[in-house]
C-alpha cells in the first residue's frame, strides 16, 4: 500500500471510528433479492414482537407496519412479509417512496442487535478495527505477549 493510500485509509477509519462512532465498514450493493422484505422481525422496545394482538396494536404507531403481514413464526418472534415486495418481480412496488428504514438497510444497528445478512445479500460488513488489532491491544493491556496461550475449562 503506498503512503497516500495509508494517509488516506487513516482520515477515513478516523472519520468512521470517532466522528460517526461507527464499528464496521459496509460494503457492496443492493442485487434486488428481495430476501431482506420477506422475513422481517419487528422490535418494539427491547423485545421481538411474538404476539399478534400486540402487532394490532402497533399497527397505529408506524405507517409501514400497516404493510406487513404475518407468515410465519419461530423462536425469535413473529415473521413478517412486506406486502409491497412484488413476489414475481423481486421488487419493492413503492420502490421511489420507500420509507427511510428501508433506504438505509442494512445499517450497522440492525447488524450489531444480532440480525444477520442473508447469504445471497450483497452487502457485507466488515469490522474497522481488525480483531487481530483488538487483541494484540488486551494481550498488552494484560502485559502478555502474543505467545501466551489461552486454555478454557
Ligand atoms: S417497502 Fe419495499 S423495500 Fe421496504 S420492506 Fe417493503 S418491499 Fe422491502
Ligand atoms: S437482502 Fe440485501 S441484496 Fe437482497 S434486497 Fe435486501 S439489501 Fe438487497
């Protein structure tokens, strides 16, 4: 890597770590799946919603959860499918006037509350701060050397 292209590579990991406080790079572009709108979980506080007559009652607050239609459920809650995704089509049928959580997705939030990417996604995220970084600075914090070995009971 030549010197301009480090200097450069530091203002941007600078810019993303401390000024958008961000933990992760995401990279790549949407390739129209559709995947993302067909199984959708919604959080209201801190939990998963996994009751319908809750999800009625939600309804009211958030004009996209009007689009969503229950089809399945699992361990983590209520599966939802957007009804605006055309199922022949793979396209979002309000495309232009999409509401702003679709816009942004996949943010690093929803990444970081645990949800993953699908395989066929072509987003992927990767960490701004490597995790060989990361330990090398708890192996000196601690005063080990990279040497040291970790046994687990
Ligand atoms: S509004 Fe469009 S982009 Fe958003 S979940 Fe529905 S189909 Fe997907
Ligand atoms: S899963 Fe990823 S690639 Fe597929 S529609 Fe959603 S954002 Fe686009």
């Amino acid at each position: 890597m030549s010197s301009l292209h480090k200097f450069f590579a530091s203002i941007k990991r600078f810019y993303y770590l401390k000024i958008l406080r961000r933990k992760y790079y995401r990279s790549g572009k949407c390739n129209c799946c559709g995947l993302c709108c067909e199984k959708i979980y919604v959080k209201h506080g801190k939990n998963i919603i996994k009751d319908e007559e809750l999800f009625e009652k939600l309804k009211t607050m958030h004009s996209f959860y009007e689009d969503l239609e229950v089809v399945d459920k699992d361990d983590t809650g209520l599966v939802f499918r957007c009804n605006n995704l055309d199922l022949v089509t793979r396209k979002c049928k309000i495309h232009k006037h999409r509401v702003k959580i679709c816009r942004n997705y996949p943010q690093e939030e929803i990444f970081m509350m645990g949800a993953q990417l699908s395989e066929e996604c072509g987003y992927s995220f990767t960490p701004i701060v490597p995790f060989s970084e990361v330990f090398k600075k708890v192996l000196k914090s601690k005063n080990l050397n990279s040497d040291c070995k970790f046994f687990i009971e």
